[in-house]
C-alpha cells in the first residue's frame, strides 16, 4: 500500500496505516514500491509495498561536473543511446529483479554522463547481496541507490546474472560507481509531464509503471493500451521522448531482452499538454541516481 496525500507541499510515510506526516517544502513523495516478475503463463505476479519515507525524501535539486551535456530545453526530441551512453538491454528472465535492472542501468548510464566510461554492472549483486530489498520477490531502486551508497558497485563480468536470489557472494570483489554520501537519489517533483521531460534532458530516469497483460505482449509502435488498475507494478527506466505522426512518446527502456518490444524499448504515449501522472502513472513517481 501507500501513503494517502495530505496535502500541503509534500508527505512522508509515517506508518503502514496509511497516515502521513509533513516534511520540508524541497522534499517529494514517492509513496509506491517496485517489483516485478515475468512468468511464461503470462501471469504478472508484481507484489509491491510501502516505502521507507526517510530515505524518500530527498532534495529534487543538485548540481555536478559532468563530461555529456545534457539535452537544452528547446530540444524536441531527446535519446540518451545517442550520447554513447547506454549500454544494451539485458533480460531479467523470471526473477522479479526490474528493479535491480532499472537501478543498475541508471548507474551505468549516469556514471558514463558524469564521468566518461560505461561500464556493464551487475544486477546479481543488488538482487544477492543488498539486504534491504527481496531478491526476486521484488525491491525499490531508491533502496538500491542507498545500498550502492555504502557498497558500491561490482562488473557484470565479476558477478553475472542467475536469475535466482543466490546467496552473496561479493567478498573481495572490486568496488566501484557509488552513488553520493549525502543524497543518493533524485526523486523528481511535480508529477507531470513538464518535469518529467525536464528530469529527461539531464539523463534517464526511473520510472514506475501499471503494467497490464497487454503491455507484456507490445510489440512495435507507440503504447496506449490498457494499464493494471492495481496501480503500479513494474519498474523501468525512461531514456528520452519525441513525437511521430503528431503523437508524443516517451522512450522507455525495459529489462525483458530484445525480442520484447521494440528491441527491448517502448514507446508509451504521451498527450500535449497532458495533465496528472500520465500512461499508467509513467510520471507518478520517476526518480534518478546521483553518482559520487
């Protein structure tokens, strides 16, 4: 479940009862978790919870050196796999790791912004060895970010994916991109479109989604079908936006392999001028990294 709105600027998790609390005018609420798992009955088994509102609350505001410009804000269209900066899309299988796939991309690309080299990640590390999120029953990547904070990164080759929640194993293994002591995560204000894109000409960013049936079996072309009334249930990273034929899109990349989508990516219908939390909430809760 999540926190109901309070109103006022923004709220905090208090409990699981659904109460909340005030917090400071810079912060935002990101009230709903993530997880998800793909099974080959075509069931959709995405159990998701409440989040640790301290670790939510996070300023939407920094600044850093970076190596990639990011995109000006007269840019029509915006695609961060032409910066040279995205790795290509991996598949989590069926284990309910979207959010071990979506936080490591994240890093990855945002390290690559910032600092020049992309390197491939693991996603087995978060899924086997950070504690504060389920493996493959599901997690947060805000959690994630947090655990990157204090035990950094490991390469894909050092510790490859097995699509199981294995025991940890990362004892003696090299430590890099770690995300800042102070602020490990942006959780992007307004819920909406303007600030959705806005957040997209920096870099990629996080995004939870409603993901029905019918959003597992999309093939080509731009999504507007149904959405999961349950609410959100599956995490994935946008990389940009632009329009084709008169309709606005964002480009929303996934972590189902290749053969999904559009080599891996969606294209998720966006309205001009398109108020509240967009296609199946894509502009409710998007987050980024913020690298060290």
């Amino acid at each position: 479940m999540a926190c109901r709105q309070c109103g006022g600027n923004c709220e905090k998790c208090k409990d699981q009862t659904g109460e909340c609390e005030q917090c400071a005018s810079e912060h935002v609420l990101n009230a709903d978790g993530l997880s998800c798992a793909r099974e080959a009955t075509g069931d959709c088994p995405f159990p998701y919870g409440p989040v640790d509102g301290e670790q939510q609350c996070k300023s939407a505001r920094y600044s850093d050196d970076r190596l990639i410009e990011p995109f000006k804000e007269n840019d029509v269209s915006v695609d961060w796999r032409l910066k040279g900066v995205v790795n290509p899309v991996r598949d989590q299988s069926t284990c309910g790791s979207c959010w071990a796939f979506m936080s490591v991309f994240s890093l990855e690309t945002w390290y690559a912004i910032k600092y020049g080299p992309l390197y491939k990640l693991s996603e087995q590390f978060l899924v086997s060895c950070d504690s504060g999120n389920y493996g493959c029953g599901g997690g947060w990547p805000t959690d994630a970010y947090n655990f990157v904070r204090l035990e950094g990164s490991v390469l894909l080759k050092n510790y490859p994916y097995t699509n199981n929640a294995a025991a940890c194993y990362a004892a003696g293994l090299d430590r890099l991109v770690y995300t800042d002591s102070s602020r490990a995560f942006v959780d992007v204000r307004g819920s909406n479109q303007e600030a959705f894109k806005a957040a997209l000409r920096l870099g990629p960013v996080g995004v939870a989604f409603s993901a029905s049936n019918t959003f597992m079996y999309h093939g080509a072309g731009i999504y507007d079908g149904d959405c999961d009334p349950a609410g959100v249930n599956h995490g994935m990273v946008a990389i940009g936006y632009g329009t084709e034929n008169g309709y606005g899109y964002a480009i929303v990349r996934n972590s189902w392999g290749t053969t999904w989508g559009e080599q891996g990516y969606v294209r998720v219908r966006m309205e001009a001028n398109e108020g509240g939390s967009g296609k199946c909430e894509l502009y409710a809760y998007p987050n980024y990294p913020v690298i060290a």
